[in-house]
C-alpha cells in the first residue's frame, strides 16, 4: 500500500512546477481547486483554526451539500508522502494545517466508486512581494484580469 501511495505521488507531483501567480480566488477568500473536468465542482480552501476548510461549490460558486462525495488527501514530500486524516463536514471537508511548504495533493470523487479529479498546491506562506497575500492565496494575476474585464 505504502508503495502504490509513493508511486502516486510521485506521478502526480513529477508534472508540477513552482512558479509565482494568482489564483482563483473564491466567496470565502479561500483558494479554488478544481474537482471536476468541466468546471461544475469547486472545492474552496480557507484555513481556520488551525485546519484546512474545503467547501464544495457549484459552477455558480454557490455552496453544496455534501452526500456521497470523498476526498483523499496526501502531502509531504515526494520521497515520503503521509496521507491526512480527512473529515467531512455538511458542507465540505477539514484536514489539519501542514507544515509550510508541503505539497498537498486532493483526489475528489462525486461518489464512491466514480472517477478521481486531482487537484493540487503547495502549501506556501510566505507574503507575495506584490498583493502582500501568503503564496498560496495570492490573488495577482486574478486582479490584473478582473481589472482588464471592469475596463472593457
């Protein structure tokens, strides 16, 4: 077991690249993941107390239920990933804080037994030198972009 969750991880993070932008930034203020192919499931991540808080959201960004759904959670590094204790709420999911700098890696299933969606950050806290928001929130590239749509 311990090694097919080595390999996954592996093979999820091998793509991955560190580079600076903005992100998705949600209702909430949390960060958006996306946990479906054609954008009609969000996950939004707020950190609070010292837990990670996933809500569920629809294309809309309005909140879901949650009923069937599961999330699977994994971080560390890629030569040992530790998979973290996941709790579901009524309306989302909490894990506990990990240490900065960590790669978190979710696998999300509408149901059960349905297909995963992968979705992925790394858990970065240092201050973006231009908005002044930890790393894993900033909200940059989202603001250039909302300005150039207010523009128009």
């Amino acid at each position: 077991m311990k090694s097919k969750l080595t390999l996954l991880f592996l093979a999820l993070t091998t793509s991955f690249a560190l580079a600076h932008g903005g992100v998705e930034i949600g209702p909430n203020g949390g960060r958006i993941l996306e946990f479906s192919k054609n954008e009609t499931m969000h996950g939004e991540v707020t950190l609070k107390e010292g837990k990670f808080q996933i809500a569920l959201l629809d294309k809309d960004m309005k909140a879901v239920p949650v009923a069937a759904q599961t999330l699977n959670v994994t971080s560390g590094t890629a030569a040992k990933p530790e998979k973290v204790a996941v709790e579901k709420t009524a309306t989302g999911f909490t894990i506990p804080a990990v240490k900065e700098g960590s790669l978190l890696v979710f696998q999300f299933r509408e149901t059960e037994k349905g297909k995963p969606v992968t979705a992925r950050f790394t858990y970065d806290t240092a201050n973006c030198d231009k908005c002044d928001s930890p790393e894993w929130i900033c909200k940059c590239e989202m603001n250039k972009a909302a300005a150039k749509k207010e523009k128009k």
